[in-house]
C-alpha cells in the first residue's frame, strides 16, 4: 500500500474506523507536530513484528461517550468502563488498519490488548519518544488524537519499505 504520507495513512485509518464503526464523521483533520493539548482519555495499543512500536489515541471525553453510544446503539449513557471498552476497540482497529501502510500488506504484526495509560505518562513519553505520524481529528461531537510512536529500527525499516 502506498500512501503519500503516513500521516495520510494513519488519518484515513481514523477516519475509516470512526465513519463505520461509530457514525462519527470527521469535521477537520489535521497533523500534529507535537501532542496538542487535548485531554481526556488515552489507550495505548504495543504491536511487533517487523518492528515494535505502539499507537496512542487520545480522545476526549464526549467523543468517547458518543463513540460507545453509537457503536452499541445505545439510547442515553453508557457505562464508563463499557465507554472504555469501545475506546479501547477503536484503538485496536485503527492499529490493525493502519500497520500495512509501514511495511505491506504482507507483513505480519503482532498486536496487543489496548491497555489505558495516564495523560501524564502519556506526556513523558512524548517528551523522550517523537511520533513518526500524529493526527488530530475533531469531530462533531469530540476531538481524537492518534499517534503512533516506533522502537530503534522500525523508522529504518519503514523507510526501506517505501524506496
């Protein structure tokens, strides 16, 4: 698969499994070159394989409310660990959907179970780690960011892969 960048891969992923999965259409799409200031509710997802790496999505609280309520088709609230679990499921299949973009459609990653972490563990990573794509998303009823962060080798061998 190429793309012209992998912010444009990892935006379209996004915006894919949010449009399909949670009937949230994205208003304004947009790169990030730094975490922006979005707070909320994070979830990491580890994946390895070629590489190791892990994704971050960030997603505020309304945009987590709506996502569960329109994933499950609930009328009203939804249960806070429940909202979690459909956070923690978009996560995995924005993952899931934008790994081929690094290296293929025929490579083979491992994914993890997303796994909640701290905004402020979250801000320390970002500090010491620089994400090779960053998106924010906003959509009509919350704002997501995705990041998606590489260990030593991966940037190498994602470049390898797109010469």
């Amino acid at each position: 698969m190429k793309v012209a960048t992998l912010e444009q891969a990892l935006s379209d992923a996004a915006a894919l499994t949010l449009e399909s999965l949670c009937m949230m259409y994205p208003d304004d799409i947009r790169e990030l070159e730094q975490r922006g200031d979005l707070r909320g509710r994070a979830v990491e997802v580890e994946f390895d394989g070629p590489f190791v790496g892990r994704m971050h999505v960030v997603a505020s609280e309304d945009a987590i409310s709506e996502a569960a309520c329109n994933m499950l088709a609930a009328e009203g609230e939804v249960d806070d660990e429940l909202a979690l679990d459909v956070l923690r499921e978009v996560s995995n299949i924005v993952c899931g959907q934008f790994l081929p973009s690094l290296q293929g459609e025929t490579a083979v990653f491992d994914i993890g179970a997303p796994k909640l972490v701290s905004m402020d563990e979250l801000a320390r990573e970002h500090e010491i780690s620089i994400p090779i794509a960053r998106v924010a998303i906003e959509c009509l009823d919350g704002n997501f960011e995705f990041a998606v962060l590489v260990g030593p080798n991966g940037e190498r061998a994602i470049r390898e892969a797109h010469a």
